[in-house]
C-alpha cells in the first residue's frame, strides 16, 4: 500500500464520519454556520480587489510597527516563539472598531506590519550587505532606524 492509497483511505474514512461529503460552495469558499454571531470577520467571497486600506487608531499603527521592530530586535527578523503576537493584537485590536469595518482594518494592520518589515530588511541590508533573515547582528544599528521611512531611495 503506497502513501498516496493511505492518505485516501484516510479520507474516505472521514467523509464516513461526517456522515457523507462536504457540500460545496461558490469559489470554494467556506460559509459560517447561519447562527455564528456576526463579528464582521466574514471574507466570503471577497476578492483581493474587495480589500481597501482604512484608517486605524495611530496608537495601532504605532504598535504594529513597534512589534516589527521588536521582532527585529529580539529574533533578528524571524517571528518569535509565539509567532502570532501581530494575530492577537489585531484580534484585541478589532473588538473596538464597528463590525462592518473589522476584515479591512484587521488586512490594513497586516500590511501595515508587512510595510515596516520590509523597510527594517533594508535598512539592516543597507547597513550590513549580505545579511539574510535570521542571521544574528549588532542589533544597535537599530538606534539609527526612523519608523515609517524607506531606506531606498
């Protein structure tokens, strides 16, 4: 019996379970049970183009470039032990805001985080050439990095 005859075994043997094949949706996306409260979290059917950039509290676009550069510090590029400190303070972070602008203020804090990663990348590669995330360094050229600001030019 190859991997490939098991791993469908296994598969038969959970649709039996669940009591017969899961039902499909349009674009194969996933659809909430009708009676989950709505946290205003649903992406059903939302496109990439349905994402826009709000406007978050300066204290959260603060933070979420705080962590990045703590990040930098600490783990040298790499996420953490936690590894989803930027996913829970979204999560605490959306409880305060109106549900119906909950999705794009939680992807606006994603990218907003992704922007300041980035910019740290270059600035530590514009300082020392060659350096590859998670490679250890003199994490006291940070002193000079201005938030929000790109290194190239």
């Amino acid at each position: 019996m190859t991997i490939t005859d098991m791993a469908r075994m296994m598969m038969n043997a959970d649709r039996y379970q669940c009591g017969g094949t899961q039902p499909k949706y349009p674009n194969g996306a996933a659809v909430s049970h009708p009676d989950a409260p709505d946290d205003g979290l649903d992406i059903t059917g939302m496109t990439a183009a349905d994402r826009k950039i709000v406007s978050v509290s300066k204290e959260a676009e603060q933070t979420v470039r705080d962590m990045a550069l703590e990040d930098m510090k600490k783990y040298y590029g790499m996420s953490g032990p936690d590894g989803n400190n930027l996913g829970n303070f979204i999560k605490s972070y959306y409880k305060q805001i109106p549900p119906s602008d909950r999705a794009n203020a939680s992807w606006t804090l994603q990218q907003m985080h992704r922007e300041e990663v980035y910019r740290l990348y270059d600035f530590v590669r514009s300082r020392i050439p060659g350096w590859e995330i998670g490679q250890k360094f003199d994490t006291s050229i940070l002193d000079e990095y201005q938030q929000g600001v790109d290194v190239k030019a």
